[in-house]
C-alpha cells in the first residue's frame, strides 16, 4: 500500500465527520438541558475552586437509549455506532458564572502552555475527555456484543466480561462526582497523555477482550467462573470503598469510617479504613477489577491480559508521582503517615 492509498483510507468519511460532528452538538445540548448535581472541585493550587455538574449518566443512558431505538429503526447501523465513541460532555461551569465562554489565547494555551484546567465554551476539557473515553468503551463493548448476538457467538465469557465492564462504566457515572478530587482533575495536566490516554486507550484497548472472544472460544469450568466473580466483587469493593472514604473524608473530615472515628494525620490524611491498609489500596481494587475483566479469557493467550498490565505499569508509575507530590505538599505530615501505613499498594507486598 502507498503512502496515497494509506492516506485515503485513513481520512474519515464526509458522512463520519458530519455524524461526529451533529453528535457533539445533539451532546452539548443534551448536557446542558440535563439535570444534574452541581459538585465544588477541591481546591486547586491557584486558589480557585471549579463547580462540576454531574449529568454523565443520565447522558450515558439516553444516549445509549437513543441510539439503541435509532438502530431498531435502522436510523443508526452498528458500524456509526463504533464510529461515535468521541463521546462526552462537560457541564463545568465556575460558581461566579454560568454562562459558557470562549478564550480568545485558546490555541496558544492548548499548544504553547498545556494548563491544570483547559476549558473550551465552558465545557472542562479533562472531565471532557474521561468522559468521552469511558462512554465510548461502553459503545464499543455494546457494538462487539451485537455483532456476538448476530453472529450467535454468546459465550458465558461474553457474558461476563460484559457485566463486568458495564457495572464499572456505569458505576464511573454514578459516582462521577468522586471524580472531582482525583489525581487526573487535580494534578494531571492536559497533555499527550489525558487526551491519548482517554481518546484512544480507554475506548479501544480495554475493548481488546471483546475483540478477542469474537474470534476464540473458551470454556470456563463452574470454579473458573465463581473465582472470576470474586475477583470482580473483591476488587469492586476495595476500589468504590477506598475512592469513596477518601471523597467523604475531604467532605467531611470527621465522618466515620467503617463506623469508627476516622484517623486522622496531622489534621490532613486519612489513615482509616482502606487508607489504613495501603497508601494506594483504590490502585489494588482498579487492579483486581481489570484482571477481572480479563479473566473471562482464560488463560491461553496474553493479549486479552493488555488492560491489566498496561495499568499496572501506569499505577505504579502513578503512585511514585502521586508519592512525590504528597511529600512536597504534606512535608512532615506525610512522613508520619508513610510510617504508620508503610505499604504503597498491596500490603506485606509493595
Ligand atoms: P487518588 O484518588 O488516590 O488521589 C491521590 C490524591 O489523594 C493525592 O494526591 C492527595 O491529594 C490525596 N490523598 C492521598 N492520600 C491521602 C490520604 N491518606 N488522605 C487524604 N487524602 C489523600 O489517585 P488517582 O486520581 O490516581 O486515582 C483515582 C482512581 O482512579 C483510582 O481508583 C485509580 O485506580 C483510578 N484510575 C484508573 C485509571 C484507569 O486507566 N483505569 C487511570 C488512573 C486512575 P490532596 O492533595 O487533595 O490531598
């Protein structure tokens, strides 16, 4: 193939851009009609504090709705369906005003000066793009599992490996306001790695066990699959706990944990509940969770393995920076807490 040829085929369609672009239209007006909670953002190391309006699942289901009804009525085939996973919309909206607002230095910000907290027209680029990303793996696992169904493929693999992710993607929109205090909205900023990492790795290679069960069969003894939901279970109950003490701590420092008092570092840290275990015990839960996903698979090949270790990697690389950057912030405080919780993500282990 010449350079012509791979050109063309990899240039979108006339009618690709076209549904894209009435889609982010048909989801910037859904997401502004849409009710949704108005979440203060910590804040942040400018002084500012942003507002968040949490309507990603009612988004999520009226879009998967719509475009469920659309295919019935062969308004919308699989293939536009695959095509839309550029999906999402951010409600941010600043507590001073309402109103959405382009920045006149807009593109030198995006290419000269990446910033913690990009927006375009009022709509939060970062929350934008996890959206999108977690929208659009749903998309994609509901478009394998059609394509499963017509082809009558449906294997207990399928199955689960489609609960699984589903419960995860619509539990991120249940609680997407926990989002708010993560490291991504806080202290990541808007570069290669949010907007690759969104875009393009959350949508189609956590997809990549869908892809591969079309194409390989594998038959899960009854003990294969109770200890698959275990790990899921498990994993589900470490990752949601740990995220969701975290967010109520900062909410509310004295809120018990575990029914308990919380203990407290220096006025700052939670060292109760998951936080007492492990530093980073919401890294082990996302961990499990991911091996869940992939269990389903078997064990006969590492590719449908990619998910888990591609975060292992990127959790691991995470905690060091997350590390670093709570000892310069938190200085003594978080040496104390380092001492009482040694262990950074699995305890007696790392
Ligand atoms: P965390 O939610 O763990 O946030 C880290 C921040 O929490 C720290 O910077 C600090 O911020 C605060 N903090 C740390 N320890 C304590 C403590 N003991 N008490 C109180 N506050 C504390 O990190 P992430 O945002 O990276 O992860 C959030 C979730 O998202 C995790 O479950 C993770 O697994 C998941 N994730 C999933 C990815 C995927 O691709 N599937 C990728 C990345 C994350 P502060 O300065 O505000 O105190």
């Amino acid at each position: 193939m010449d350079l012509n040829q791979l050109f063309i085929s990899l240039s979108p369609s006339c009618t690709s851009v076209a549904m894209l672009l009435s889609f982010f239209l048909y989801l910037a007006t859904v997401g502004s009609i849409l009710p949704g909670k108005l979440v203060p953002g910590v804040t942040l190391s400018d002084g500012t504090r942003l507002h968040y309006r949490c309507n990603g699942l009612l988004s999520l289901l009226l879009l998967v709705l719509l475009l469920g009804v659309g295919s019935q009525m062969n308004l919308v085939s699989p293939t536009v369906t695959l095509m839309l996973y550029l999906v999402g919309l951010n409600s941010r909206a600043k507590s001073s005003s309402l109103k959405p607002h382009v920045s006149g230095n807009l593109i030198h910000d995006w290419w000269f000066g990446i910033q913690l907290n990009p927006e375009f027209m009022g709509i939060d680029l970062k929350f934008f793009f996890v959206r999108a990303g977690m929208m659009g793996w749903l998309l994609i696992n509901l478009s394998v599992l059609a394509k499963c169904i017509i082809e009558d493929k449906l294997s207990q693999s399928m199955i689960l490996y489609q609960i699984f992710c589903g419960l995860y993607i619509l539990d991120y929109f249940f609680y997407e306001e926990f989002m708010t205090s993560t490291w991504d909205i806080i202290a990541e900023r808007l570069g290669f790695m949010l907007v690759f990492g969104d875009l393009v790795f959350i949508p189609f290679t956590f997809s990549i066990q869908g892809w591969w069960l079309l194409s390989n069969k594998v038959e899960l003894k009854t003990a294969a699959i109770i200890a698959n939901c275990l790990v899921f279970l498990v994993g589900y109950l470490v990752f949601r706990g740990a995220n969701k003490q975290k967010h109520m701590f900062k909410k509310d420092p004295k809120a018990p944990i575990w029914g308990k008092p919380p203990k407290v570092i220096g006025g700052k840290l939670l060292a109760s509940g998951y936080w007492g275990i492990a530093r980073h015990c919401n890294y082990l839960g996302d961990l499990l969770l991911a091996s869940s996903f992939s269990l389903p698979c078997g064990i006969s090949s590492v590719v449908p393995y990619f998910y888990p270790i591609y975060l292992l990697i990127l959790l691991i690389w995470r905690e060091r920076r997350d590390e670093a950057r709570c000892a310069e912030k938190y200085k003594d405080v978080w040496a104390e807490y380092r001492k009482l919780v040694p262990y950074r993500i699995l305890p007696y282990v790392y």
